[in-house]
C-alpha cells in the first residue's frame, strides 16, 4: 500500500464510501430486476393466449 501520509484516512475513507456506494447500487440494480421480471411474468399470465 502506497504511503498516503496524513492524507490516509481521508483517502481510504473515500475508498470505502465509494465501495459502499457501488455496493448499494448493485443490490438496487439487482432487486428492482426480481421486481419488474416478477411483475412482467404476471402480466403475461393474466393475457389471453393468442389461438393460431
């Protein structure tokens, strides 16, 4: 690890401020997917099955 000097906490706070952020941003990411594919797959289940 680099010598940051007084700067180290600042630095590594920023690393891990942002660590959480990316973190958070995924799991958002990853629940409004479940969400919106659990809301589509029940739109589709109520529509009527085109007959050919």
């Amino acid at each position: 690890m680099p010598d940051l000097g007084k700067y180290a906490i600042t630095v590594l706070l920023a690393y891990g401020v942002s660590g959480l952020i990316l973190v958070a941003l995924v799991l958002q990411s990853l629940v409004r997917h479940r969400r919106l594919r659990r809301k589509l797959s029940n739109v589709e289940d109520r529509r009527p099955r085109p007959e050919y």
